[in-house]
C-alpha cells in the first residue's frame, strides 16, 4: 500500500498561492508544512508516502495514476468569509473505499480537535470545490480531499499558524491513512 500525499496549490504560492487569510497566511504554506509532515510521519511508521505540491492538476492526477498509488490524499485549507468555520472532507460521489478513507480521516481528526465544528454541508462558497473534484475525479485510486480550518476567518487563520496544531493536524492524519490500511 503506497500513498500519495497532495499539498494544495503551487509550490511558494507560484503562481497560485491559494487562499490568503486576512493577516497574509497563504494556504499553500500550510497546506506543504502539513503535507511534508503526514509524509514524514507515515514513513517513520513504515509506509510507502511520496509528496507532491504542483500546479498541474493533470500532472498530480497522472504521477497518482502512472506510479499506481493506493491511496491519494489532498489537503487543502478552507476559505470563504470571515465567519465560515469547522473541518470538512471531500470524496467523488457515491459509497466507495474514498469515503471509509474519508471517515477515517475526519474520525481522527474531529477526536484529536474536539473544538472544530465539522462539516458536512457542501452547499458553501469553498472556492477549492472544483480543483478538489478534478484531483477525486482524476485519480483511479480511492482518494480524499481534506479541508484544513478557514484560513479567510481570523481566529482559524489563527489557528493554522499555531505549529503546534498543524503537527497534531499531521499526526492525525497518518493514523487516519493507518487506520484505512488496517
Ligand atoms: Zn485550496
């Protein structure tokens, strides 16, 4: 079982850093801080984990698909006003392996930040609706997109600057991928 880890938006935010909260956070900082981090910590567990940052979606979805990952995992930070909170998760439509993975992962992280309202509603403004649909849609494997707090409220801005809970982010989110394995 080998996973590909999908840090959203381009790498250095060049050209397109994401969403950008309202002190200057960009979300492809957070997104490759916590991307780089999942990574590590699986393969400290033993887990094939490869990384990928790029602005191609067509060249995420084909390195997913021609290297035969088992798993694909993006994360992404959310973004809509200064209000929208909470932790939301995203599959392709339909019961497929994608949303037992997506119930892990929401799983551990709702266990490990008690405080965060978690989503479920897709009938928001998320801006990355369309970017997260092409990488489910595009990667033959079972995959979900993780929407990390709303970088566009400030206290969740807030929070995603905290190191502390981007590292618990990215600890959840490898038992989440162990969890899926077992
Ligand atoms: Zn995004």
């Amino acid at each position: 079982m080998k996973i590909l880890i999908n840090a959203g938006h381009a790498p250095n935010g060049v050209p397109d850093p994401g969403a950008v909260g309202p002190t200057g956070l960009r979300e492809c900082d957070v997104t490759a801080k916590v991307g780089a981090k999942v990574q590590s910590y699986l393969r400290n567990a033993g887990v094939e984990a490869d990384y990928i940052q790029n602005d191609s979606l067509e060249v995420i979805c084909d390195v997913c698909n021609e290297y035969k990952y088992d798993l694909f995992l993006s994360i992404h930070c959310n973004s809509f006003n200064e209000s929208a909170e909470g932790i939301e998760v995203y599959t392709t439509p339909g019961w497929t392996q994608s949303d037992t993975f997506a119930d892990c992962l929401m799983k551990q992280m709702s266990d490990t930040f008690p405080n965060l309202t978690v989503r479920s509603d897709w009938s928001d403004g998320d801006i990355d609706k369309e970017a997260g649909l092409y990488v489910l849609r595009g990667t033959a494997c079972p995959a979900a997109l993780f929407e990390l707090p709303f970088i566009s409220n400030p206290s969740e801005e807030a929070w995603l600057r905290d190191e502390h809970n981007l590292d618990e982010a990215a600890r959840a989110m490898a038992r989440a991928v162990t969890d899926f394995m077992q």
